[in-house]
C-alpha cells in the first residue's frame, strides 16, 4: 500500500485481555469424623488456596481448602471439630479466546468471583460420616500480546479537531444519566 493513500492502517502489538471464562460449580465431599456423628453443628470453610494454569482450551484453576466440621456424638452428649483438607482441579473453559493471540506470551489469572463454601451438611445414612456439598465460582482471563488494527492520519491528527463523529446509534439521549450508578468494575 502505497502512502498516498488517503486511509492507512497500521498494526500495533500489545497486551490485551484475549480469553475470557467462568464457571460455578457445586461438589460434594465425604468427611469421616473419628466418632460417629449424631447430628452437625456447623460446617465452614477456611484457608482457600489456589492458582491457574493454562490447559488447552481453558484455564485449570488448582486449589486447596479446609474443610471443619463441629459435630456432636455419642447421643449429643460430646462434641468436636472434624477437619479435612481437600485438594480441587477446575478446569473453566473459555467462552471468547482470540486466536490471533501469541502463545508463547500467555499469561493466566483466576478470581474466585464466590469462594468455597458449605451450604449443605448432613449426617449420613450409616451414620459414620458427614456429606458436604460445596459452591465456588471462578472467573478466568488469558492475557497475551496480540495485533490489534489502527487508522493513520496521513496528514496529521489536526485535521480532525473540529469534527464531530457519532459512535452511538443515536436512539438514546445520555446526559440525563447519574455517573454515580455506573459501575466502574465489569
């Protein structure tokens, strides 16, 4: 393309967000106290570690938490405290991923958008161990360099001072909206 043209483009390599990805799950868990629970007391979650590793066509997120049980036994005569501690791999797969994106400049991170926690314990039916169900949800990006396209002003950018350009679609007035209620965070 030669530069006499009236519209040029270029390409700029930078980083960019180039995957994006969430999951919500609910697992269950079976601790066996060294007594035999009659009924629990409480059940909670505590000491949430983990990390993300790319995998393919998603992110691994790779973790650990405790897992406390306070429980009676012995007819509701005794208590304790039952901790175990549990080891997870949750692969989130990618809802949008560029594929012009450079592997070799990968970068992953997870945010724990709703941390572990217990939201159902019982005895049960043998009576010799506690069923937990869990929740979590992660949300996952992979940030990576990669091309995105410009327009060149060929003759400098003072050309387009005093214009007006219209992004919008032009079917809502915005001035009448409170920038209070917006929500800096997406």
């Amino acid at each position: 393309m030669s530069l006499s043209h009236k519209h040029q483009c270029r390409e700029i390599i930078t980083k960019a967000i180039c995957g994006k990805g969430r999951k919500f799950s609910t697992v269950t868990h079976t601790v066996t106290p060294p007594n035999g629970p009659t009924s629990i007391l409480g059940a909670w979650i505590i000491n949430h570690q983990y990390e993300a590793v790319s995998a393919g066509d998603g992110i691994e997120v790779i973790g650990t938490y405790d897992i406390n049980i306070w429980y009676s036994y012995d007819k509701n005569s005794q208590t304790d405290v039952a901790k175990e501690t549990v080891s997870y791999v949750e692969h989130v797969p990618l809802s949008y991923l560029d594929p012009k994106h450079r592997t070799s400049t990968v970068e992953v991170s997870a945010d724990a958008t709703q941390e572990p926690s217990c939201v159902e314990a019982t005895v049960s039916a043998g009576g010799g161990s506690v069923i937990i169900r869990v929740e979590r949800e992660f949300a996952v990006e992979l940030v990576a360099e990669t091309k995105v396209c410009v327009k060149v002003c060929t003759d400098g950018c003072g050309d387009y001072e005093d214009k007006d350009y219209d992004y919008g679609s032009g079917d809502g007035d915005y001035d009448d909206l409170d920038p209070d209620l917006l929500d800096d965070e997406l």
